[in-house]
C-alpha cells in the first residue's frame, strides 16, 4: 500500500482539483447548455 492513504473526503478533494486543472474539452452546444442550466438555476434562487 502506499504511504498516504485517503479517506473519501480527501479522495473527493483530489478529484475536484484535478478535474479543475483538466482543460474543458466540450463542445459548444454542451457548454451553452451548461451556462444555461447555471443562469436558469440562479435566476430561481433570486426570486
């Protein structure tokens, strides 16, 4: 086993960051349906 054993939180916590580091390869029409879905979420929560 290697020297640095993480738990399900920090497992999580290296996911995100690498996931965040990993350039979007996308294509456009995902992307606006993203940015979208992200402007509709927060037009409800305004409200």
């Amino acid at each position: 086993m290697g020297k640095y054993q993480l738990d399900s939180k920090g497992k999580a916590a290296v996911t995100k960051f690498h996931e965040k580091q990993k350039p979007a390869k996308l294509d456009k029409k995902q992307r606006l349906e993203k940015i979208r879905a992200e402007y509709l979420k927060k037009k409800q929560t305004d409200k």
